[in-house]
C-alpha cells in the first residue's frame, strides 16, 4: 500500500539521451508520459520526474544480477564444462576439473528452461 510500483518504460533518443517517460501506474491518465521539459512546470513535477527516473534505473538494476547469473551460468556452464567434457578420459585438464563439474550441467539447464525459455 506505501510501496511505489514498478510501471514505468523508459524512452531513449538516437543521442542515448532520456526522452520520454510513460508511467504506467498513473492514476490520472491525462499525465501519464512525462518528458524533461515537464521539469519547467515547478517543483512538484521536478519531484515526480525524478522519482520516474528512479523507479526506471532501479527496475534495471534489480534485473541486472540475475540476467549476468544466468548468462555466466550458460556460457562458463555450458561452453567450458562441454570442452571440458570432450577431452580424452584421462587428460590433465579433464581430471583437474571433473571434481568441480558436479551437477554443472544440470545447473544450466534448470536456469535455460526457469529464465529463458518463458522469455
């Protein structure tokens, strides 16, 4: 109830610049995208486009963990255990790492089928 939602989609120009931003959880829908120069209309709208740009970086920071845990875990996971894997049994470099490839590959496919098979 006294938390902010997340609703919020960023728009960016061709100068990466912050263009637009549409607040999806506005409860007056005539003042649902705010661009930089709402700033000019006083303090009270300087405050709430702010808090947007807040509410933005924040959903990206929040996604920012996961998203780079999954793809380490797919790409180290998938890409170095199957070398790995496709050296001769009895290879140095095989030996070294079996011990440390315990349920690896299982690992990765539980994340590829959670994450990014649903989209």
């Amino acid at each position: 109830e006294n938390f902010l939602r997340y609703g919020v989609d960023m728009y960016f120009g061709k100068q990466r610049d912050l263009v637009a931003i549409y607040d999806a959880t506005a409860e007056d829908e005539a003042h649902s995208c705010w661009k930089p120069s709402d700033t000019e209309q006083g303090e009270p709208s300087k405050k709430k486009w702010l808090e947007l740009k807040l509410l933005g970086m924040a959903a990206v920071l929040s996604l920012q963990p996961y998203v780079y845990h999954a793809m380490e875990k797919i790409t180290i996971g998938g890409v170095m255990w199957s070398a790995i894997y496709d050296l001769p049994i009895g290879h140095p470099i095989r030996n070294t790492m079996s011990p440390f490839a315990h349920r690896s590959l299982e690992k990765v496919q539980q994340i590829f089928h959670t994450t990014l098979e649903s989209g």
